[in-house]
C-alpha cells in the first residue's frame, strides 16, 4: 500500500509545484490570509473531501475516512507569509509587493493538499481517520494554533505529525530529535525615560542613549552569568530606537528584543533578570523605564516513541540519503501547543536548492527551497500516516496535556 501512495504522489508531483508556485505568488501575512484559505477549502471541496473552513480563525481542517478502525493521525502544515520583499529572479516570484514565502510554508501546503489528494482515492484500503490541519497565522505570536486547538482541531486525535522544509540541509535529508528540538520564542520591549536637553549642555540631562546603551551591554550578562552553561538560552537586543536632532540630547530611547530557551525554569529567571538589570540600570541614571516581557511559543518538546517510529519511516524510503539527529534549534515554531496535547513529532526535510551560487537563509529576501523536498516530505508524512497504528504508545515520558 505504501508503494501505491509514493507512484500517486510521484505522479502528482508536477500538481504539487504548482500549487506551490502559484502560493508562493500570492502570499498572504499571518492573520489575513483569507484568500490562501479560501484557496485551501476550495481544492478538498473539489475532491469531494470532507472540509472546514474558519477553524479558529482562517485554519482549515479536512478529514479522509478509511474504511477500516483504526488510529486517527493528524498531520499539519502551515500557509501564511513574511512582510519581506522578494527578490528572487525567478518566474513564481511574488506578485505582492512586501509580502513573500520566506519560510517554506507554500511547499508544506503544496506538500499536504497533494498527500491528501492520494490518501483520499486510496480510502477504501485506509484504516482509521486522517485529519489534515492547515494552520493560519504560525509565523507571527499568539500564533494559529492555539486557536485552531480551541475550536476542535484534535478532537478525537491519537497522534499528530509535522515538518518543515529545511533549506540549509540538503535533500535527502531527515532531521529528527527526541525531546526539545526548538525553542521558546519570547520578546520583550523596553522604554527608558530620561531627560533631554542641549547636547551642549549633558549636565542638565538624564541621558536616555548613555542608559540605554548600558543596558544592552548589561543584558550580555544573563545568559553568561545567570543561566548554568549546561542549558541553553539566547537574549538578544533586535532595535534600538532613539530619533533626535544631532544636537539634542535625547529624553527617551525605546529597546527591544527575543529571548530563546528550553527549560522553563530559565525562561522565567530571564524574564525576572531582564527587568532586575533594567530597574538598576535606570536606577544608577536617575531615570525611568516601562518593561514589557510578552511570552511567545513555548519549546518544541517531541515525543520519544513517536519519533523513533518517525526514524524507522524515513529510513525506509529510498530518496532518504541520510537521517540523522538534530541539534536543537533556537527557532520558534507554535507546534508546540499541538504536542501539548496529543503525541507526536515535529522533523526537518533537509530542502536545500541546487545549483546555486548561495543558498539563502530561511527568512532571506532571496530565499527558495529545492522542491523536490515537498516530495520526499510528502513520502515521509505519508509513510507515518499510513503506519503509525504500529506505534506501541508506550509512555514517553513526555507530559501530555488532557
């Protein structure tokens, strides 16, 4: 049966980049993709596959019946844009100006509605239940998942799978890692209120920029002095805005950043500490400030025999050329709150571009994925979809949320 699944979405695969293409021309920024949706919706409707639509918000959900009981396994991918401007030189390239697929969620798309297509005219040799989640808004917090947990998503699921299309990695290439394998994404935005004045004249003043620039360089120390060396942990100052005449001293500086981690402990000592430093940093120059910690999504925390069910599907797919262990990525990533809920796992498609000159980053005006790697995801999801009644569900020792 799994053969027959790969020769359809070989077959199909020329559909797949089309789709694609077609989304990567049209992107839409998180919490306004109506149309992408609408577009979604519209392709299962078509099939005659079972669809809902405004599922906590612009998500769609579809749902493929196997004829015979079985698990129902959720899979997931994502579909909103980044407000970047595009400048590949490329004929799919985006017709949106500031909007663009930056990250690869056109290619999860295309990847999910073309496996959904197959699963659904093999459905009278599937078992159990097939729930297809294309989640909205995952690129900027609170995210779409959430949301889209509340209004029923997986309701009824046993265990869930999702990838991301990876272009720093080669295709070929499936990374996986039991246990935490993204992190925390939080963000936090600081005022500090001084006292302007002439520039002539700094002793009449209270020196927002002086402070401010001594707090970016006391916030250096939390991670190397308050968090322990063995766990992990990013605070980064992302702008730094102080707009006055050349002559002014300025009275207000606004500041902020991200910080990443995987222990909760830590990711709440730096919350504490970040506001510590800033209170004694104003305190020393005689001046005010406003501190605002937002917490973003938690860590990516995958679950161990879900994983290590994922590992055997990879390795016995024949475009697979390497599967190995991750290490973990300080990116963020709202599939977090589904392994919240129910087993799964979260894996990389290694997705890197041939031919090229230089292979751009994730989130780079110019960046582009290899898309024969939305196929061998395909396979990958696939294969752990039409499998995973196998997994022993043993306890992973990972909490899961009721």
């Amino acid at each position: 049966m799994l053969n027959k699944l790969f020769a359809k979405l070989e077959t199909y695969y020329e559909e797949m980049v089309s789709i694609r293409r077609y989304l990567h021309q049209h992107p839409e920024l998180s919490f306004k993709e109506v149309k992408t949706a609408n577009y979604i919706k519209s392709y299962y409707e078509k099939l005659g596959i079972e669809v809902r639509g405004n599922v906590g918000g612009n998500g769609v959900v579809a749902k493929i019946y196997g004829s015979k009981p079985g698990k129902t396994v959720a899979l997931r991918a994502d579909f909103d844009a980044l407000p970047i401007q595009d400048e590949k030189d490329v004929p799919y390239k985006s017709l949106v100006p500031g909007v663009m697929h930056a990250c690869g969620h056109d290619g999860h798309t295309a990847t999910l509605l073309v496996l959904a297509k197959s699963l659904h005219e093999m459905r009278e040799e599937l078992q159990g239940t097939y729930v297809m989640i294309h989640q909205h808004a995952e690129e900027f917090a609170p995210g779409g998942a959430i949301s889209m947990i509340e209004d029923g998503c997986l309701e009824g699921v046993d265990v869930i799978f999702g990838t991301h299309l990876w272009a720093s990695e080669s295709t070929g290439t499936i990374q996986y890692r039991v246990g935490p394998v993204m992190a925390a994404a939080d963000r936090f935005e600081i005022t500090i209120q001084g006292k302007g004045g002439h520039g002539a004249q700094p002793h009449r003043t209270k020196d927002a920029i002086v402070t401010a620039s001594q707090l970016v360089v006391n916030l250096q120390q939390i991670v190397s002095r308050k968090v322990n060396p063995i766990d992990s942990a990013v605070v980064t100052v992302g702008y730094f805005i102080a707009e006055n005449a050349f002559n002014v001293i300025a009275d207000k500086v606004k500041l902020g950043g991200t910080v990443r981690t995987f222990n909760e402990e830590v990711r709440t000592n730096i919350e504490k500490e970040i506001e510590r430093i800033v209170k004694g940093t104003c305190y020393t120059a005689d001046s005010t400030y406003d501190y605002l910690y937002a917490r973003g999504y938690p860590a990516v925390v995958n679950h161990k025999d879900e994983t290590e069910f994922l590992i055997n599907c990879a390795l016995n797919i024949e475009e697979v050329t390497e599967v190995v262990e991750t290490e973990p990525q300080m990116g963020g990533e709202d599939f977090a709150y589904y392994l919240q809920h129910v087993k799964g796992t979260f894996f990389f498609t290694g997705a890197k571009p041939e031919n090229t000159d230089e292979n751009y980053p994730h989130h780079h005006p110019k960046f582009d994925i290899d898309e024969k790697a939305m196929l061998l995801a395909a396979k990958t999801l696939g294969s752990a979809a039409l499998n995973c009644h196998t997994i022993k569900n043993e306890d992973s020792g990972a909490e899961v949320l009721n």
